[in-house]
C-alpha cells in the first residue's frame, strides 16, 4: 500500500524525541567551546586542543539507544571519511547517564565509528556547550567557535523519513568552512532523544517507581519495551528508566506514545492505548520530584509474556517466503509483498490466525491478504486474514464467528520493514486455525468505504474526500480502520440511519500513516439495514506537512506512499446466526416447479430459470443461469411473498436478493445485485412465469 516511512522514531512510548523539525538561520554572535578532557569508551584520554592542528572540528553528542542516533551513526562514520584528508576532525560525545562504557563500545563497533567516542560522567561538556539531544551537532572553526549547531541533515525527522537527502546541513557548513566562507545556514533545529542528564536535586515525595510507575509501565509500555522487542530501549527496571525522563514526558505530551489516535468523545474501544489523566499526572509528578526509587520491595510482579504462539497451535503455517528478506541499514524501504500458495483445495473457515514477525527489531507492521483464486496481486480492496503490530492481538473468533476463506485462494505478505543503522535479515510468518464448516455460526465479513476518484490539489493543507457504505442487511459493526498515506492528516467515520440520525462512530483528528490501528469497538455495535457510513478524510498536500513528498503536485490514486488512497475499512459479522434456516409461513401460493425468464445480455437476449421446491416450510431451489447453475440461499415464502438471494460464482462478493409477489402463473418483483463488500447495489424489475408440466400439456 505504498512506500514504508521510517517507524523506528516512534515505535515506543519513548521513541524519539521532540518536535517537527524547522530549519531556520539566526545571527548571533559564535560561541567559543573552551577546551575539555573526556576519556574515550577505549579508556584513552582526549582534549578538544589535542586537535589543534585541525581547520575543523565537528562534536556530535549521541546516544546508544537514541533510533536518531542508530540511524545517524553511519552517516557520521561517511562523512568522516569524507572529509578525512581535508584536516577536519570527528569527535563523537556521550552524555547519557544510562548509557554504559560497555554500550559506548558496542554502538561504536555496530556503526564502524573509528573517529573518539568520549564518555562525558555528570554531562559537564554538555552543559557547558547547552546541548540538548542526540544526535546535536557543533561545526567549530580553527578558533574553535561554533559556527554550526543544529541537525547532521534533513533525511530523517520524526515520523519522517525521506528517500534521500534533501541539504547536507554538516557537510555543507564545514565545505564553507575550508573554503573559507561564511555558513550560509549557521542553524537548525536537532532532532532527537533528550540527554538523560545527572540530577541535581534530591528524589523527594511519595510518588516512587516502586508504587506507582512501574505498574504503568507494565500496564501500558513494556509491551513493547523490553528486550527482543522492536522499542529501542527497554523500560521494565528502574535503572532501564534513568536518563529517559525528559523524552517521556515530552512524548507523552505531545500525544505520541502510547500510539493512540483515536477522539476520546467517540466510541468505546477494547484496545485502547491511552494514557488516563491519574496515569500522566503520576508521571509527570514523579519527573518533577526527582524520580524517587521507593522500596523496591514493593514493585509489583512483571507482567507475562506469551512465548510462541499465543492462538492455539496452527493448522497450517506460511513463511512469508523460502530465504529471508535483507533490511538495510538506513534509508527508506518500499513495502515488500510476497505471494504464499497455501494449497487449498476446498474452502477453509478459520477461526484463528496469527502473523509473527521474525526479526522484532525491524518489522514495523505485517499485513496477511486473502487473495482469491483467479484475482490480482493487488491490496486495495483485499480482506485481511491477519495482521501484526507492536501491541497488537491475534485474531481469535468465538462462539462459531468465522472468516470463510474460498478454495486455491493464495496469501499476499505486506511487509513494512524500519532501518535501525545496521543491516538486518527476516523471514516472518503466519499462523491459521480452522474450523469445520458444520461448526460456523456466522462469517466475518470486511466491508469498506472507499473513493478511488480524487483529485488533491497541490499546496491545499485541508483537502476533503469523502467515501459512503450503505448496508443491505443487518450487520453488527466489530472494528474500524481508517487508511490513508503521507498527506492523510484526519480521518472521521459517521453513521446516518434510516430515520436520518447521525452518529459519529470513529474521529482520528490527527491520523499517522506510520501506525496503521484498527479500532476494535470494546461492544459490536447493531447496524441496521439501509444505515450509510459516510467517510470523510482530510489531506494535508502543503509545505507544513514534513512528511509530504512534494507538495507542488497535483495527487491521485494510487499504491506507493507519494500517491494517496482514501478507504475506510471495517469490520462485521450478520445479525443472524447462518445456520439458521428460515422458515416460510401462511403459504398462499405453492411456488413448486419451473419458472423462466428472458433477459438482456449484451446484445441479445438469453433465457433463464428457477427451479423451486417447498417441502413443509423449507424452501429450497437451483437458479439455472447461463454461467451454470446456483443454488438459492434465506429462501422463503411468507403469504404471497417470495424473498431468496444467490451468490453468483462470476461475481465474488456479490449477492442478488430477489423480492416479490408470487401467483399462479407469475413471480413479479425486483432484484437487487449488491457488492455487499463496498455497499453498492442496483435494483432491477424481475418477472418469471410458470413453465407448464409434460403432464398438464398432455391433459390439454
């Protein structure tokens, strides 16, 4: 579905840091950095001035778990080498307190650092040069006076992650350096994870880590965050914590972790990642008062993790495909599809299915499509068997509620994958339970709004389109999920009932193509027949947008990420139970025997028939078309009324609902064909008549 955006920013409750990135010049005076002496992670002790023959110095403060600083880590490494014969000097600063000598020689040997990486213990050098996160750079001249600060480059931002480089912001200021000219962009804004700074003051108060905050963390965090996960750092110890303060409260804050997006004035939803207001205040009060320990005595058991499959052992098993998929270190990786043949000779009703990533600390989100026998390879309207997330469930039906899957159907792997600074290798996988087709209460069913026709107008940072589902019957509504790409800024799903009350059953005010969540309601909610869900997604194709490819562009349609889609899928299943048959009552009219009809075909006209046959109060029959014949399906005659549907083999997905009046000799009406997958239906008159026997012809 379009073109991955680096996800490793925010893949935790505190991922990266900060705000949107601004470049911007500011014309005060240089500062000079007065000389320091740090000792390297190798133990070997190094002054600013032992460089004192260099035109150049660029210090770059890091963290070892910062994603910015896994990223940037070899970009440093290249511009060193850039620059290596051209008397400038590279010098790597750690002021973490969470960070260990250990960790500083593992980031430096996993990123090929070969320039000194200096442990700054009590974070003095960057008090004293006011740095503030990782990865911030400082460009000194011969004097040593800082004549850039700011970013190493504007390839990778928060949330965002561009195909290339769009300014060198280091590279160019230390090239205007040697050839002796001013900075042209003396500063920019950094991105990235705040210093975890020493504490000054003494942890005071009766907010502890051991009473109150490692059980939110527990609760909403170590999901994601502990070891083998795809967060970057783990966060289920109090020593884990130290030096994170500052980034958790800001992400908090600014509402990007936990990934929640969801206006908290509509809806009740089962899998809600929020925060409550007792929880923040905690935190944040914990923060404030120095992040006092409490009696570790006191902390509450750890949470359990299920290790391996947490569905019933599978009935069958795909790999996404035979060798695994290389990640590479950096940059951006288009969505990986990978078509798996399953071998289905018959339909399979499955009741349960997983998709387990196989290298956690790349993959951002898996997605497992049905794709139907005879059908494309594309993603747009597919059901999905399953999908994964960091935080996400299986799927796991009850009492019968099945997903009906058709025979030599195949399944499509989309694979969004996150560079994390050095190259990876994963082989992820699925899981599938079934259940026999006797046992199969209720199916299932993805529906979904969708316009395929917009036009975003370029530079407009409010553009709406809209997408309307009507339902033909009565369905109860499981889970909602909006799906938009990099100029998606919100997202809004409204019931409109028959009677014409609207109900506002989803609002995304801030959508994030980078967390693709499915809304699941915390109680199915009763949709009834001839219900609208009118779908409204705002585009934001502006310059203010950073994640916006360009917004000089007129954008349609389309798979990859610099195209737009506009769909609102959801989840449902039938108010009735399938294995329900229905009855006919207060039978008027036998309707037993052969009825035929003409209709239009292209060009000529082509005859067809129904064969009907009413034993007690089943009805039953065979629809003989030109295409074959089918069988009837919620056949039933109430009085005078005839009501049954087929669902034509031709049409996968689509349903004809036959309604009307039965005599003697005639069955008149209408038919309705129905896409019941995205609510579109046409209606249509039907007349069929009754075919004489061979008996009543020889008694004429």
């Amino acid at each position: 579905m379009g073109k991955v955006i680096s996800k490793r920013l925010l893949l935790c409750l505190v991922a990266v840091a900060i705000s949107v990135p601004v470049l911007g010049a500011e014309s005060a005076p240089a500062k000079s950095v007065e000389d320091f002496k740090l000792r390297s992670h190798l133990g070997r002790e190094w002054s600013l001035s032992d460089f004192a023959d260099k035109k150049v110095v660029v210090i770059t403060f890091l963290g070892t778990e910062c994603p910015l600083a896994k990223l940037y880590g070899p970009r440093l490494t290249e511009l060193q080498q850039q620059f290596a014969d051209q008397s400038v000097a590279f010098i790597g600063i750690n002021s973490n307190t969470q960070d260990s000598n250990t960790e500083l020689s593992n980031y430096a040997e996993r990123y090929k650092i070969r320039f000194p990486l200096l442990k700054d213990v009590g974070n003095h050098v960057a008090d004293a040069m006011q740095a503030e996160r990782t990865p911030e750079v400082f460009v000194l001249d011969k004097d040593r006076k800082v004549r850039y600060h700011g970013r190493i480059d504007n390839q990778y931002g928060v949330g965002v992650s561009r195909d290339t480089v769009q300014r060198h912001h280091v590279a160019v200021a230390v090239e205007e350096l040697l050839a002796g000219k001013p900075v042209s962009l003396p500063k920019t804004k950094p991105v990235g994870c705040y210093i975890g700074r020493v504490k000054k003051s003494k942890p005071t108060g009766d907010v502890t880590y051991s009473n109150h905050i490692a059980a939110i963390f527990n609760k909403r965090c170590v999901e994601c965050h502990r070891d083998g996960e795809i967060a970057p750092f783990p966060l289920t110890s109090y020593d884990d914590v130290i030096g994170w303060e500052e980034t958790i409260v800001e992400v908090i804050e600014d509402q990007r972790m936990p990934p929640w997006f969801a206006n908290p004035a509509h809806g009740e939803f089962r899998n809600d990642a929020r925060l409550s207001k007792e929880e923040k205040s905690l935190i944040y009060k914990w923060v404030k008062n120095g992040m006092p320990e409490g009696d570790p005595a006191e902390l509450p058991d750890p949470p359990k993790f299920t290790e391996g499959w947490r569905i019933p052992k599978p009935d069958q098993i795909f790999h996404m495909r035979e060798e695994p998929f290389t990640v590479p270190a950096q940059g951006v990786v288009d969505y990986q599809y990978f078509v798996v043949e399953t071998g289905w000779d018959e339909d399979k009703y499955i009741y349960a299915a997983e998709a387990r990533p196989d290298n956690t600390s790349v993959v951002h989100h898996i997605l497992v499509y049905i794709i139907p026998p005879g059908e494309r390879e594309q993603t747009d309207s597919r059901d999905v068997l399953v999908g994964y997330a960091p935080g996400s469930t299986p799927v796991q039906l009850r009492d019968g509620i099945a997903l009906k899957v058709p025979a030599g159907s195949r399944l499509l792997f989309q694979m969004h994958y996150t560079p994390n600074g050095y190259e990876q290798h994963d082989r992820s996988y699925a899981g599938v339970c079934f259940i026999d087709k006797k046992d199969v209460t209720k199916l299932r069913k993805g529906r979904l709004a969708i316009n395929t026709r917009f036009r975003i107008p370029p530079n407009t940072d409010n553009h709406s389109v809209t997408a309307e589902y009507e339902f033909h019957r009565d369905e109860s509504l499981l889970a909602m999920t909006p799906h938009m790409h990099l100029r998606g800024k919100a997202f809004r799903y409204e019931a409109i009932y028959p009677d014409g009350k609207k109900e506002v059953l989803l609002d995304v005010p801030k959508y994030d193509f980078n967390w693709q969540l499915k809304y699941i309601l915390d109680k199915p909610k009763r949709i009834p027949k001839g219900t609208t869900i009118h779908c409204t997604a705002l585009f934001d194709n502006s310059k203010n947008n950073p994640a916006n490819p360009d917004p000089d562009k007129k954008v349609r349609w389309g798979d990859q990420s610099w195209e737009e889609m506009m769909i609102g899928f959801f989840d449902t299943i039938p108010i009735e139970e399938n294995n329900q048959p229905k009855l006919s009552k207060n039978v008027e009219i036998d309707p037993t025997g052969e009825w035929s009809w003409e209709r239009r075909a292209g060009l000529k006209m082509v005859e067809e028939s129904l064969s009907l046959k009413l034993e007690g109060d089943k009805l039953s029959g065979v629809l003989n078309t030109q295409n074959g014949p089918i069988e009837i399906e919620d056949a039933v005659v109430d009085g005078r009324r005839i009501t049954f549907q087929v669902k034509p083999a031709k049409f996968r997905g689509a349903i004809l609902d036959f309604d009307a009046q039965i005599d003697t000799a005639e069955i008149k009406g209408q038919a309705t064909f129905t896409i019941e997958k995205v609510g579109k239906s046409q209606s249509f008159p039907w007349v069929a008549r009754r075919l004489e026997t061979s008996d009543k012809k020889a008694n004429k």
